[in-house]
C-alpha cells in the first residue's frame, strides 16, 4: 500500500483538490496521471466509452479495463466519488451536458461524416462548458463600462486579433466609436493616447502575452478602464479593471479547431447585445433601420 510523507498528498489529491467544479469526465483526464497503473486502465476505459461505462456493473468494468472488481471501487474513491454507484451518478451529469471533449479527439483515419459530427460535439460541450464557467458579476461590470465608454479600442494578436475585429463591427452600431489595433506599434500608439472615459478591451487566450499586458498597463496608467478576456486567471487578469475569464475545454490535438476563439465571438456577441439593449429607443430604432437597408441591398431590384 503507497504511503505519503505526513503533511503531503498524492499527486491525485492535489489535481482533485483543484478541480473545482470540474465534471467527473474532466476530473479523471485531470488525475489520470497520478493514478496507480492498474486505476489508469479503469480511467482509460472510462474516457474511451463512458457510455458503455454508464450501463456497465462494477464486474463489467473490471473486464473491460482487465483488472480486478476492487481495482474499481478503488478507482472510484481515487476520483472523489463515494462509491461506484455515486459514481455512475456523476458521470450520467457529466454525459448529460454533452459529449465529452476526451471523446470527440479527431484520429487520422477519420472520414469526413466523422469529422464533422466530433467537431461539433467537441465545440457544443466546450461552448457549454464555457458558458457554466463564466462569472456573471464580471460579465455585467464590463457591460457598464463599455455601455459608459467615451470611446472603446480592442487589442489583440492572431486569433484574439480575428474577435477584435469582430467586436470593432459590432460596437460602432450603438454610437460609440470604436477601433481595433492589431499591429504593436500601432497599439502602443493609441493605448498611449487613452484617458478617462475611454474602455480599452484586450484580448488574449493564454493572458500571457507581454505586449498585450503592456498595452493594458499603458491604458490603465492613462486613466482608461480596461477589460480582458482571456482563458484562465492568467497575469493578464491583474492587469485590468474587470478579467472575463472564458475558460474552454482544453484540447491540443492538431486537428482540432480554435474553441478559444468561437468561445471568445460568442461572448463578445453577449456583450455587444447587452450594452444594445441599454441604449435609447431612438438608438435603437436607427440599428432597426440599418439593418432594414442592408436587407433591401440584398434583394433583387426591378429592372
């Protein structure tokens, strides 16, 4: 029996101890590396087929991952679970919020249909996943700032440059000037320009990115707010006023499409209908006809 030095814990115990409000399907990919090799043939099982798991037997899941019928009940303690049965009982709640990332990895031997139907299952549970994560008080004070702005500025690289852009054709439509700065020199140029009154809004998945935190200092020491979003509580996030942490399913196969960035558009279309909806009726009614417009170019014309 393993055995830990008093005042430690297992490298199980801490993954578990992190998790959060992780799901149980997360919870074991998380741990399965602290596991003891026999529990990691139960994890495997798991992960590959958790639907035939949901309807197995203590017994049948023995068989299935070749180990003992102990080795599961271990198992399902090591995870954090109660029992086998408390178990089946969480990973039905993790199965109900759809299908797992761990089991929607494109293999290369895929054909097309396939491709299709893991792509969106992976992006419907991360997008999911996202959304139970997202902090609501963080969501509604950068709805006040950005609905308050004097003027809004969105920064970004690569990636987090495409939802910059994105939201710099969204905002503009409620009257508020709006810009999106991807080349460096020209972000310093105007960070080093914002005041007070004005909402910088940085974008960065990993919140690592040093320019990017620079271009948050510079905002902030020149009296603008300044919003982030970002995939986890990165050093980015202490950089600013208001951090919208959208956290994604975490996914490195090569394969896989960027969630970070259909995570990131989908709230940037939450922010921008939110601060829509705080605006004037004759804001509105001015959108309203806008769109009225653009929809009659989009007709045929009588000749």
């Amino acid at each position: 029996m393993r055995r830990e030095a008093t005042g430690t814990e297992t490298g199980a115990s801490a993954d578990l101890r992190n998790a959060g409000g992780r799901n149980i399907i997360e919870i074991i990919r998380m741990t399965r590396a602290a596991l003891r090799k026999s529990d990691r043939k139960v994890a495997d099982i798991v992960l590959h087929d958790p639907q035939r798991i949901l309807k197995a037997t203590v017994g049948e899941t023995a068989t299935l991952a070749q180990v003992s019928q102990p080795t599961v009940l271990r198992f399902a303690t090591a995870i954090g679970c109660k029992g086998f049965r408390d178990f089946k009982i969480r990973l039905a709640q993790s199965l109900a919020l759809g299908t797992p990332a761990t089991h929607s990895v494109l293999l290369g031997t895929d054909e097309p249909e396939t491709v299709a139907e893991k792509i969106f299952d992976y992006t419907m549970t991360s997008l999911d996943w996202a959304r139970s994560h997202l902090d609501k008080a963080a969501m509604l004070k950068a709805i006040d700032l950005l609905a308050k702005a004097r003027t809004i500025e969105f920064f970004g690289f690569g990636a987090s440059g495409i939802v910059a852009r994105d939201a710099q054709q969204k905002f503009p439509l409620f009257g508020v000037p709006c810009g999106a700065q991807l080349d460096s020199h020209q972000q310093i140029m105007v960070a080093s320009m914002m005041k007070e009154g004005d909402v910088a809004f940085v974008i960065s998945n990993t919140g690592t990115t040093r320019s990017i935190m620079e271009i948050a200092r510079i905002a902030r020491e020149n009296g603008a707010a300044v919003i982030c979003l970002t995939g986890s509580d990165s050093p980015l996030a202490s950089c600013c006023d208001v951090a919208l942490i959208v956290e994604t399913l975490e996914n490195t196969n090569m394969y896989t499409p960027t969630i970070s960035r259909i995570a990131a558009l989908v709230v940037i279309d939450v922010l921008s209908t939110s601060v829509a909806m705080r605006r004037p009726v004759e804001d509105q009614a001015r959108i309203h006809n806008m769109k009225r417009q653009l929809s009659d170019m989009r007709k045929d014309q009588p000749t």
